[in-house]
C-alpha cells in the first residue's frame, strides 16, 4: 500500500482487511481497489491497491466474475425480449430501417425463445417493475412507460472525455 494514504491504510489496519495479491481464486485478500486516472487523492495519486499486474493498472477484473457464454446469451434474449415490450418498439425499428414484416418476426421469434426458455416470465417482470399490467416495459423507478426509441438515441459523452467505443444511450436495461 502506498504512504500517502494514511488515513485509508489506518482504516484498513484496524479492521484488518488485506488486499488480493492473485487475480483469480483464491484472492489472497478481502478486497480489491481502484480510482480511475480521472479521480485523484490530494498529492495527485491514485490507489490501486489489490492485485496490481503492472505499474499502470489497477485491481482490474477477476476472471471469476466474467458470465459464461450462455448465461451472456440468456441475458442478450432477455433484454432484447424487454426491448419488444416497450409501447413503441416496432414503429421505431421500422423508423431505424427494419422491414415491418421482419420487425413483426423479429419480435415473435424474440419474445416466444425468452418464454420458452423462462425468461419472460410476466409475473415477475410485474413484480420487479420491469413492465406494467399491460406487459409494456416501463421505468421501475417512475412506472412511465418507456420507448424504444431511448435504445436508439445516443447520448453526447462529455467534452474531453469521449471513447470512440463507447455507447450510452438515454435508456440503459442492464441496470435494472
């Protein structure tokens, strides 16, 4: 652990909380911590405590939190099927070029695999704040229903901070 961060390592002292030293089971230690190059303590450095492969990265990702390929491929079906119960989905896929026969299919084929593999199970949908009654998707925060439309309409990143491969949207399904 870096010096200048003695109000942190004191904290960490007392409650006798060591950093991870291996990237994968077992850790080695009760936890990992990072602050991206944006954020910085008063001398201008970063904590990267934990796991540290490099001088320049810090905890990173454990390779025991990456989803398996099918957990990710059940999670894609899932989202796209809460896509398809938004009040506007197919007007806005014809909007953004689909065919509305291939919108219609699209959405069928979508909804009917997510069931089939209960995952659109509505009751609970309802239950989470995912759709309402009418099994439109909505905002589980406000209950308005949402549009498609916010998956499609890209937010500015904010000047000096743009990624060429980042893309947010004004609608973002992960988080709920």
């Amino acid at each position: 652990m870096k010096q200048e961060n003695n109000g942190i390592n004191t904290i960490l002292s007392k409650k006798k909380l060591k950093p991870a030293v291996r990237r994968i089971k077992p850790l080695g230690g009760e936890f990992v911590a990072r602050v991206p190059a944006t954020t910085a303590i008063e001398n201008g450095e970063k904590i990267t405590y934990g796991f540290n492969e490099t001088k320049n990265k810090g905890a990173g990702i454990r390779a025991y939190e990456y989803a398996s390929t099918d957990m990710i491929q059940k999670t894609r079906l899932q989202l796209e099927s809460i896509f398809w119960h938004c009040k506007d989905s197919l007007d806005v896929v014809v909007e953004y070029g689909m065919k509305l026969n291939e919108a219609n299919e699209r959405r069928n084929y979508i909804i009917g695999k997510a069931d089939s593999e209960h995952l659109c199970d509505y009751e609970k949908l309802f239950t989470a704040r995912i759709i309402n009654k009418n099994k439109i998707t909505i905002c589980p925060l406000c209950l308005d229903e949402i549009s498609g439309k916010g998956f499609f309409t890209r937010l500015e990143q904010a000047e000096g901070r743009e990624v060429t491969d980042l893309t947010v949207t004004s609608l973002n399904l992960f988080h709920i």
